[in-house]
C-alpha cells in the first residue's frame, strides 16, 4: 500500500522554517512546565489535591442547577462536567476548608436535599491529599526525564551519539509541544495527560528510529553523495511509510476522542495531537539536527558496522 508515490522533497533545506516553528512551540511548552510547577496552570486532582466523584442518576440532570445548589453549600471551586451517555455527572473540587473524607459526603447529602425525585448512586470516589499530588508531580518529571535519558543512551548505542542527540531534542520538542497546547487551551494536567505524554515519547522514537535506519543504511551505500541529498532521499523512501503507519494510529486515536466516552477524553485528544507532532518531529526536527551536526557540511564519513 502507497499512498504517497515517490517523492524528491528538499525536507534538510527547508529546517530553517521547521526550526522556527518548533521553537515557538518548545518556548510555549516551557512557560507551561514553569506553571505547572508553580501550580498556576489548571491542575488536576492527582496533582493539587482534591476529591473525584461520579454519580448516576435515573434522570437528566441540569448541570447549572447542580453547580448553584454546590455553591451554596461552599463548593463554589467545584468542576462538573456532564457525561452525555447515562445521566452520569462527574464532579472534582480541589483543596477545601471541608475534612478529608466530607467533601464525598456533603455532595451526596446536598444532592439528596436537592433532587428528592431524582434517585442516584455514587459510581466513584477518590481523593488525593497535597502531599501525595506533589509526590506524583515530582515523580512525574523524574520519569520524563529518566526517558529521555534512556533515549540518548540507546540511540547513541544502536547509531551514533550525533543521532543519539538528534532523536532526544525531538522527542522533547513532541514533550514540550504537548505541554504547550494543554496550557495555551487550559487543559487540566493530570495523570492521564503524563500517560500520554510518555506514549507519544515511545511512538515518537519508533518513528523516528525507522527515519534513521534508512539514512544510515543509504550513509553505508554512497560515501561520497552530499550530505543532504542522502538525508533528502532517504526521508522520502520512507515517507509513505511514515504517512500510512501515522495515520492508522491517528484514525485510531481520533476514534478514543470521539467514542470514548468523558473520562478518557482529555487522553484521547493529548494523542490525537501527540501523533500528528512527533510525525513533524521525525521528518522535519530529527534528521535536519543530525544533518547539522555533521563535521563535514559536504560529505559525510561513516563508519562500517562491525
């Protein structure tokens, strides 16, 4: 199956343009990490602390009278948010003046008082204390960190550590640039969105891997070609490869953000937008760094494989 017939697309000399736009979105995914950490972006519960809980009831339910009847029981800071499919109502308040333990409970009692005709059940009840969310938080960035470093040492094993580097700034770029998105659209960061971010690392790096491979398997074939026709020519073999192989995840993704249901939906959309920016970052960020760390701007010397 191929897409996309063979192509002679100049992607080494257009990184000047990709670069610019990868660093607007790095310098974004920045300002989003620094409020994450300071606590001034839109957290979630696993992270700030706070309660989780989900309740279903027989019949619709108005999600403004529910959020009045909140307020004036002080649950002003309450998030609801309505699932479509079960008369089901999701509702996650954050630090309160309230015992940990009551804030279940006091939604239960107010709904009771308030909806007598409506019959509900509790689905689900969590809490996360404030320090087991700044816990997670910093382990949270232990992982991201850990990950890249585990990508620099096996690329730089199976490759060449200038590949190594190439491999680590795009995946990064992908982990920043979906830092960026969820702060510019005011996203809550939570567990599942730390879920994401690490699985676009991996997807990124099979992508970007792929990518490689056949530059160095063309590098061994023609010694004396410029470097960036052999970085050109080896992007565009492996094009419809990359387009056909991105698409079926995306399709795939795009299903979880639409049939997914509520819970999953923030996941589902961080993958969506994960596919389609660690694609970019495999064709237009990897192979243009590793082309620009090069000693020779002409040619390129490689060493035979053992």
């Amino acid at each position: 199956m191929q897409l996309i017939k063979k192509t002679n697309i100049d992607f080494i000399g257009k990184r000047k343009i990709s670069f610019v736009i990868s660093a607007i979105l790095a310098i974004v995914g920045i300002v989003g990490i620094v409020q994450i950490a300071r606590n001034a972006a839109n957290m979630g519960i696993d992270f700030s602390g706070g309660t989780s809980v989900q309740f279903s009831f027989s019949q619709p339910v108005s999600i403004e009278k529910a959020r009045n009847v909140l307020a004036q029981n002080n649950l002003k800071e309450a998030n609801l948010q309505e699932v479509k499919e079960g008369n089901k109502l999701l509702i996650k308040v954050g630090k309160t003046t309230l015992a940990t333990g009551k804030v279940a409970e006091t939604i239960t009692e107010v709904f009771k008082k308030e909806f007598p005709e409506n019959a509900f059940v509790v689905e689900s009840s969590s809490e996360i204390g404030p320090s087991i969310g700044d816990k997670l938080k910093k382990d949270t960035l232990v992982a991201v960190g850990l990950s890249l470093l585990g990508i620099i040492i096996y690329i730089a094993w199976r490759f060449d550590l200038k590949f190594g580097i190439g491999a680590t700034i795009a995946t990064l770029h992908d982990v920043l640039a979906m830092f960026a998105v969820f702060y510019v659209m005011n996203k809550e960061i939570n567990l599942l969105f730390i879920t994401a971010v690490l699985t676009i690392a991996g997807y990124s790096l099979t992508d970007t891997v792929v990518v490689f491979d056949r530059i160095r398997e063309n590098l061994h074939k023609s010694l004396s070609e410029p470097m960036a026709d052999v970085f050109n020519r080896s992007i565009n073999e492996v094009l419809s490869r990359t387009v056909i192989t991105s698409l079926t995840t995306f399709l795939a993704a795009v299903s979880l953000f639409l049939f997914g249901g509520e819970v999953i939906h923030d996941f589902a959309f961080a993958l969506v937008v994960g596919v389609v920016v660690a694609t970019y970052s495999s064709i237009f960020i990897a192979s243009p760094i590793v082309a620009g760390l090069e000693s020779r701007p002409g040619k390129i010397k490689v060493q035979e494989e053992k």
